[in-house]
C-alpha cells in the first residue's frame, strides 16, 4: 500500500509514511501477481500442448501402413518430448524454490538476498520443496541470524546502546572552579574557567 492509502485509513502523515516504507520493503522478495499469472499460464499451456503431442504420436505409431523408419521418427520424438517435459517440471521447481528462498529471506529482513543466498549454496544445491516453502531453510537462516560472522547481512532488531558521553558543559558549576556557577558568557570565558578549574586541582 502507498502512503495516500493509510492516510485514507485515517493513519497521520508520519505513521503512513513509515507504514509505507514498511510495506514497500515487504513486498521487495515478492514476484508480481502479472508476472505469476504469465508463468502460470504459460505452464498450463505447455502442459496442453505436450499431452497433445503424446496422443498424436501414439496415434501415428499405432497407425497401419506405416513403415519402420517413421516409427524410430515418432520414438525419437516421444523420447525427445518426454525430455522436455522432464526440464520444465526441473525449471519450474526451482523457480518455486527461488520464490520460497526469496519470500523467507525478506521475512527474515536480509539486507542483500544475493549475498545471504551465496552463503546458504551448498543448501540450496540440494534444496527439497515441502509445500510452498523449502525443508530446513528456515533453521538455515536462523544459523546464519545468530553467528557473529554472518549476522550483520540482517536487519535483526537490536536496542542501540545509549552513548556515554562525559566531558566539560560549560557553564556547569564544578567543586573549586571560579566564578562559583556564574555561567560564561562566550566561549572563550569557558574555556578560561575550565583550565582555571584544571590548575587549581
């Protein structure tokens, strides 16, 4: 959602705009419902077509008359066809697989999922689908949260520390110092009273 569209849910400027943000970065691992629907249409059509192709070949294989160097053509075709069929099914689990890494790793707040996905290779090399998301990814990625060498790649939430600042304020009034607690007037009067302070300790 924009940030038009939580002002219009009654969210002020602010709160819309980092709401906004917020679901502009959830949406980064995501593939587009457009480009979902080409890929799925597309799988559906060579599905069709390939079932075809296997009922027109049986048909001309078992055809009378037909002479035993169309039937190694129409062999050659089947197994050919069947090849092809064996690629796409193997391209198109990986792309569920890349899909399912994507959405875990934005979920999990990766800053760079091509270098967190270099990391988790040898996983990936023998990656299994279980659903709609990949058996073990999700304790492969908690590995890789927790370990002090890999853990900066996320965006983990983590309370930064308040720093510890000391040193002089000026016109703050110290034990000994001149003046009493009179405050300075300029700088220069500052910096006076604090090396008076520091030679009379």
């Amino acid at each position: 959602m924009k940030k038009e569209d939580f002002i219009a849910l009654g969210l002020d400027e602010a709160t819309a705009e980092k709401a906004a943000k917020a679901s502009a970065e959830e949406l980064k691992g995501f593939i587009p419902k457009t480009r979902f629907d080409e890929v799925n249409e597309a799988k559906n059509k060579l599905e069709k077509d390939i079932k075809a192709r296997d009922e027109q070949l049986e048909r001309l294989k078992q055809s009378t008359g037909d002479v035993e160097a169309l039937k190694k053509q129409i062999e050659d075709l089947q197994k050919q066809n069947a090849a092809d069929k064996a690629n796409y099914e193997a391209q198109m689990t990986q792309l569920k697989i890349d899909n399912a890494v994507n959405a875990a790793l934005t979920a999990a707040k990766a800053k760079n999922n091509t270098a967190v996905k270099a990391l988790l290779a040898d996983f990936l090399a023998k990656a299994e689908l279980d659903g709609d998301s990949v058996k073990g990814l999700d304790a492969e990625i908690k590995k890789l949260t927790e370990s002090e060498d890999t853990k900066f790649l996320f965006n983990l939430d983590t309370k930064p520390s308040k720093p510890n600042f000391r040193g002089f304020v000026p016109g703050e009034h110290k034990e000994g110092a001149p003046g009493g607690g009179e405050k300075p007037k300029t700088l220069a009067e500052a910096i006076q009273m604090r090396y008076q302070a520091d030679f009379q300790q």
